[in-house]
C-alpha cells in the first residue's frame, strides 16, 4: 500500500509539501496542489483516518514569540492579546527571544511535536525556513506590527504615521527636521529604519533637503536616543526638530536637551512615537500607535484562521494618530 513517502517521490516534492494538501494549507500553489493530487490519485492513496485526525488535533496552546527589545511596548500588545483569549480555552506559551542567534534557536523549538495551534510573533520578521516548517506542519502564523507577504500580519502603516508628523513639522515652518529612528528587524541594526521610507519621502513632497548626518539609527533606549541627539548637535547646521521613533528614545533625546539647556519645543521640537502612557505627563508629542487593537486583531485573526484553512494570508493595517501636546512649536527666528 502506497504511503505518503510514495506520494511526495511521485509528485517531485517534498513530504512536507504533501502534509500540506492534505491539511488544506493555503501556502501551497494550485500548480503544486494538483500535482500532489494527481499522484495520490494515480497511487490510489488513502491518508490514513487516525493520521489525518491526529493532525487536526486541537492543542488549545499558541505561541507567543517576542523580542525581549520589544519590552517598552510589548506589555499594550499582550493585553490585547488576553482581551481575546480571555474568552476561550486557548492559552499562551511566551518564549522571548535575546538575540539573532536566540531567535534561530526559538524557532527551531517553537510548536515542536506538535504542542501548538498556532503562532503569534511579536515586532521580528520570520525566516523563510520558520515560515517553511509552520507550513509544513500546517500551523498558522500570524505576525504582530510585522509583514510578510506569505504570512498572515497585523501591522500600522509605519511609512504614513512617520509622513504624517513630519508633514506637522514643516507646516510648523522647520526645515531642518532629523530622524532619530530604530531599524525594522530589531536583529538587523544595519536595516532599513521603522520611521525612514515615511521620513523621506515627507520631506521630499515639501521640498526639504535631509543635511548628511540627519538621519540618526539609535538604540532602543533612553540612552540611544541621548546618544543621537549628541551626534545631530555636533553638525555644523544643527535640526530645529526631530521625529524620533520611539518614546523610549525620545525620553532620552528630552533629557539630553534640557541638560543641555537647550529649550523644548522653542529650540529643538520633538515628536515621539508610540505614545507610552509615561509621555502624556511629560507633554511629549507623539505618535500613538493601537498597541493594544494590534493584540486583539491578532488573536482574533490567529482563532480565526483556525477554521480557515484555505483562506489566502493578508496584511491589516491599523490607522495611527498623531497626538499633539507641548514638545513642539515653530522654530525660533
């Protein structure tokens, strides 16, 4: 009798893939589907009932994966996340991940043997060999303020959010607006910035030149963004205000200043980004993400994935809001 090793040699593709079909997987092509179908046909095989039934086995477990640099936002997102969950037998099983080596390591642990129905990765984009294997094992991901084109997303529209205060800036008459940003993969610090793609091309669509030495990549904490701000005040033309992507770093470039006697917003105006409920109390101008909307869009879509099989992956974008409070005004004469 025929079994599935039989059916993958016979196809050209691997057992994996054959899984895949046979669990309805929407991350196989209609090409390859057919052809998988065409030789358990051809072989007259028949996926054995206790298998398949074991393969659709509910766990009522998923994994949550999150950067441990995630942290000053992470805690918004999880609410969220429990908002959903709270009302169903599913809980979670956190594993965080340190560093790009760590997060080789978590994903080649993470729903091993089968102990989870699914995936929630929080601000880390997947490789192309995790996003392999969950499909393999017919196991749904879906990725927290991260997009990839395979994958189910829940994300903010960082390019619109960061064109939208720098388009505030300018309409307050600066033009010498920098950037203080932090990268997209937060394993990949040579990467394209959260904040850049919107940064620039706001500044274009004004027609507003970015001196060399505007755009700053910090680290994700206070002291990232005290260290950009020293490096920003060292050029020869110096900003007049900077959108900064995160109020972690933001916190750090305020105190910079203010140590600096450097007068907020008359001197130096600053936007943040996120809109951590610590910033309110400082005036800070910022960007307010749906951190917590981003949890429950997540977990509502992960649950509902789990009755979709078929269904192709898309990317929901959640609107941003440009939360305007004291730390900016028109640069001084």
């Amino acid at each position: 009798m025929p079994n599935i090793s039989d059916v993958a040699r016979a196809a050209g593709v691997g057992i994996g893939t054959v899984s895949r079909v046979l669990n309805g997987s929407p991350l196989v092509s209609e090409a390859t589907r057919q052809r998988v179908v065409a030789a358990m046909e051809r072989l007259r095989y028949q996926p054995s009932p206790i298998a398949r039934a074991f393969g659709r086995r509910r766990t009522h477990t998923f994994d949550l994966l999150v950067p441990l640099l995630a942290q000053a936002f992470f805690l918004e997102i999880l609410r969220g996340i429990e908002d959903v969950l709270a009302q169903t037998d599913y809980r979670l099983v956190t594993r965080t991940i340190e560093t790009g080596q760590d997060r080789e390591r978590v994903f080649d642990e993470c729903c091993a043997r089968g102990r989870s129905d699914g995936v929630l990765l929080v601000w880390a984009p997947p490789t192309q060999h995790f996003v392999q294997r969950m499909a393999d094992a017919a196991v749904p991901i879906v990725l927290v303020n991260a997009v990839e084109p395979t994958v189910w997303s829940v994300a903010v529209d960082h390019d619109a959010a960061a064109a939208q205060a720098v388009t505030y800036c300018v309409g307050l008459g600066h033009r010498r607006i920098a950037l203080i940003d932090r990268p997209q993969d937060p394993f990949a610090p040579d990467g394209p910035g959260v904040c850049q793609g919107g940064y620039r091309a706001a500044l274009t669509a004004s027609d507003v030149s970015v001196p060399d030495g505007y755009e700053q990549m910090a680290e994700l904490e206070t002291r990232g963004g005290a260290a950009a701000l020293d490096a920003l005040l060292a050029l020869p033309e110096t900003p007049t205000a900077a959108l900064v992507a995160s109020d972690a770093q933001a916190l750090g470039v305020l105190e910079s200043a203010r140590t600096r006697g450097i007068r907020v917003p008359r001197e130096l105006s600053i936007i943040g980004y996120n809109d951590n409920p610590v910033v309110e109390y400082l005036g800070l101008t910022t960007v307010k993400l749906p951190l917590r909307e981003l949890g429950r869009h997540a977990a509502s879509l992960l649950l509902s994935v789990q009755s979709e099989p078929n269904a192709s992956p898309t990317t929901t974008y959640l609107p941003t809001q440009l939360v305007v409070r004291g730390t900016c005004a028109p640069p001084a004469q």
